[in-house]
C-alpha cells in the first residue's frame, strides 16, 4: 500500500490521475465500481502511454539532442549567415536575387534580408509614382535606367517561378514628357547629348512640335521639351517588389520580419602616414528585434548590406559613421535623408486622355495618367522649384498636406493643361525618399571604415526603377570583387570623402 500511495501521489502531481477522472466523467472512487477492471485496463494502457512520453523526453534532453524546453519563435531568423540585407524594399528584393543567381552551388550563399515593416505600410518602393525613364544627366544613371527596362521587358526570364502566374508588371509604355523654360533650354540640349550617346531613344520637340503632338499643353512658357521614345513610362510598383520577394525566397533567401537594432563588430585601430589614428571596423553580428516584441536574435554573417533607403544613415550610424572628429573621415555623416513626398489622385473625365505621358513640367510639377477612367496622379518636385520655399515637409509622419496641392500644384497643373481646371482630388498618400542632400545620386559601395558594410541607397527618388541593374551591381561588387556589367565605380564613397559631388540635373 506505501508503494502504490506513493505511485498514486506522483501520479496525481503530473496531472495523469486528473486527467483519467476527467476522461471518465467522474472521481477516482469509480475504480470501486462494478466496472473496476475494465477502467484498471483503460487506466493502465494511459498511464503506459504517459509513461513512454516521460521516457521520450528524457531521451530528448539527453547532450547532442535539439530539444529545448524553450519553445523558439519561428519568425526569428537563423543565428548564423552569409549575408544580412538590411532593407526589405525592391532594392534590398533585388539583390538578394540576383546573389542566388550568380551563386556557383545552390545553397552556396545563406542570404537573409531584414525588413522592419510587414505591412509595407510605410515602405517607399509601394509608395512611389512608379515610373521608369532614361532621360537623366549622368551617363551612369542612363546606363541603370536601359539595363533595368531590358530585365523588365523579359520579367518571367528572371522571375518567372514554375507552375505559377507569370509576372505582369501592368507598364504603361507612354513615355516621359520634361519641359524646359528658356533659361534651361540649354541644359536640356546637353542631357539630351548625353542620353543619345548612351543609347536612349529621346528626342527634342519645338513648342510648335509639342502643340501638335499633344494639343491638349499650353506651350506658353516652353522653350523646349524632351520625349522619350521608347523604354519609359510606369509600372505597378508592388508586382515588382513581390515578384523579386517571391522569386529570392523560391530560390532559398530567408525572409524576417524585425528590425535592425545594432551590430557587433571589431575594431583595429590603425595609424595614417600624418599619425591619425582611424578604426577600421568588422561586422561580427546583426542584432535583429522581432515585431512588437522584446524577443531579438543576434546574426552571426561575414557582411552586411545597407539597403534600409530612407533610413539607411541610421542603420549607418550604428556603427559610428559620422560619430568621429569633424576633420576626420569618421566624422562625415552619411548624406541620406527621409524626405516627404505627397502624390495626389485626381479625377477629370475632360482630361488629356489616353495618349498622356508622364509629364514634368519646368516648375516641378508632373502628372500622369492612372488607369482608363479619366483619373490622373499629380506632385511635385521642390528641389527643382520655388514650390517649396516654406522647407521640406515634416518626416515624423505619413500625413498629406492638401493645402500644399491647392496653393502649389493645382494652379501649375491647370495653367499648363486647361482641362484640369475642373479635376477633383479623389485621394493621396506620402512616401518618403532616401534622399542624398550630397548629390541626389546613388551611394553603392562599401564603406571605406567598415570594410564588410555594402550601401545600395540615396537614389533620391529613382531607387524603383534602377532596383534590376542595382541588384546586379551590388552582387557583382560581393560576388565577383569588382563591377562586371555596369561601371558604377563613380557612385562610391570617394566622392562623398573627396567633396566632389556628382550632381543629377533630372529629379524629379
């Protein structure tokens, strides 16, 4: 009896006697009943069971087993890999895709990309006006523009996934439309120069020209216009994104959700011929916050790419970039900013019509058409204009000023078109750019005091559309140690450290 009351009390600890009770529908006293032994034999083919759960557990909790009595989330992501993208936009998508591609062995690259946003909410890539064009200053904007319309126009090449819908980007092939006023009449003719001898199909209109192709334009005040011809136009910005997404993941990526809290790296510190002691730093770890929770998990990788866009000179501060002395290299800040961009809807059943292009007139204002319905999307571009003499919009938010589009844009817009004197706001949104208040170009490359951190960010508004040949690139530069397609070696850091900023002439 002392052995089976002391059976029966660690029983009733690990809940099995309770357990029983409750499968019988009554107390443990119906052992006493007419119908003990079969309930003996139901109790005791249990308490087998349970039994060898107990030794199944044990067996897991033995050294070299992976059991845990921790239950892992498994949203984090792996404690150990090649390569960590910080940035889950088009650009950061687009890189890791084309690392699985150029890799030599499948599997051969353990890529994971971190994006803090899982609504994409808030993500610029979705918030863009989505368009595509070649009519830039610099060559090396050119080249990205024709060398990502190419992959766009055979997508399911590259982004085609088996047994699935192919991809259709929705693209509008109608062009882009820039106007200049007389006083940059001639910068235009210099773009214009550059842009043809890059290989873009762009030609230049008189007013008079311009009038007759679209009669719908006041010419007043035009000196000149600039029309692409081919390979420009826009896109669904989303289908992009996630075809890259989908695409990287099918191919092995890893996808997590969180955020990027900060790094674990070595220092060596080294001294300059001029005895100036620099740190060089190496990444050893990615620490990465899951969503809504207080849970991270540290990511041992070999490097790291900033494609964190508007955002990637926190990400860069992390590490102390722009931390140093104010003479030195460590105290040059990072040169990329959020900057606030509104993007207005507007629907006109007497507007221009179907054969409208994407327009950019010389004040900064752009339009284009949105779909079949008479509805049209409108903005602005400040930095080419006095539009914005009040500063640059508040970033602690997404919120559109509709004011902005009453006192700004609207009057631009009916002055140069008539019939949108009578267009109605239907709906805006905000997106951010990752704008470069250096040069408003792209910075690619690794840094020069953190030799493991590659950037691919500071496009200043035309990240979507170069996202294909970046990605390219920035594999190539990891991969390979050098460019190969492209030659982008100009949008390093040297120009940032030597103060020779090269400016694009067309943001819009």
């Amino acid at each position: 009896m002392a052995t089976w009351g002391r059976l029966r009390g660690w029983l009733r600890s690990c809940g099995v006697i309770r357990q029983h009770a409750r499968l019988c529908g009554h107390g443990w006293r119906s052992l006493s009943t007419g119908r003990t032994v079969l309930l003996q034999d139901d109790f005791f083919k249990e308490l087998e069971s349970h039994f060898k759960s107990a030794r199944q557990k044990a067996a897991d909790a033995m050294p070299g087993s992976d059991w845990s009595p921790f239950e892992r989330n498994p949203n984090l992501p792996p404690e150990l890999a090649d390569i960590v993208i910080v940035g889950g936009g088009v650009v950061g998508w687009s890189i890791a895709y084309w690392l699985k591609r150029k890799e030599l062995v499948r599997g051969g690259v353990k890529v994971v990309v971190v994006e803090k946003d899982p609504t994409y909410s808030r993500a610029s890539t979705v918030l863009s006006a989505g368009g595509i064009r070649q009519q830039f200053s610099l060559t090396e904007n050119i080249n990205l523009s024709l060398a990502s319309a190419d992959f766009m126009r055979n997508i399911n090449e590259h982004l085609g996934i088996l047994n699935e819908e192919p991809v259709d980007l929705q693209f509008n092939h109608c062009g882009y439309l820039f106007m200049a006023s007389e006083k940059a009449a001639h910068v235009m003719e210099e773009n214009h120069n550059t842009q043809r001898c890059a290989g873009a199909k762009v030609t230049l209109l008189s007013p008079t020209q311009l009038k007759e192709k679209f009669p719908w334009i006041r010419t007043d005040g035009v000196a000149l216009a600039s029309y692409g011809l081919e390979n420009e136009g826009w896109f669904d910005p989303w289908t992009l994104l996630n075809a890259f997404r989908r695409k990287a993941i099918s191919m092995g990526v890893i996808q997590c959700f969180g955020e990027v809290t900060g790094f674990e790296s070595t220092v060596n510190r080294i001294h300059t011929v001029e005895d100036d002691l620099v740190e060089m730093r190496r990444i050893n770890r990615v620490n990465v916050q899951m969503p809504n929770s207080m849970e991270y998990q540290p990511v041992e990788c070999a490097l790291v790419v900033n494609a964190a866009g508007a955002f990637s000179a926190k990400v860069a501060e992390m590490l102390g970039i722009g931390a140093g002395p104010s003479d030195s290299i460590a105290g040059i800040p990072f040169p990329v900013e959020p900057r606030k961009r509104y993007i207005y809807v507007m629907h006109c059943p007497d507007g221009p019509g179907l054969d409208t292009p994407f327009v950019i007139d010389h004040s900064g204002v752009y339009f284009r058409r949105e779909g079949l319905a008479g509805n049209y999307i409108a903005g602005a571009s400040p930095d080419e204009s006095p539009l914005l003499q009040d500063g640059e919009p508040d970033t602690a938010d997404l919120e559109v000023d509709h004011q902005f589009f009453e006192e700004k844009v609207w009057p631009q817009l009916a002055y140069r078109v008539p019939a949108f004197e009578s267009l109605k706001v239907t709906s805006a949104w905000a997106g951010f750019y990752d704008y470069n208040t250096f040069d408003q170009n792209a910075v690619l490359g690794v840094h020069p005091l953190v030799n493991n951190m590659y950037f691919a960010t500071g496009f200043s508004g035309h990240g979507l559309q170069h996202s294909p040949a970046v990605g390219r690139a920035i594999a190539e530069l990891i991969l390979d140690g050098n460019f190969k397609t492209l030659d982008l070696s100009a949008l390093g850091f040297k120009r940032i450290l030597l103060q020779e900023p090269m400016l694009e002439r067309n943001i819009v």
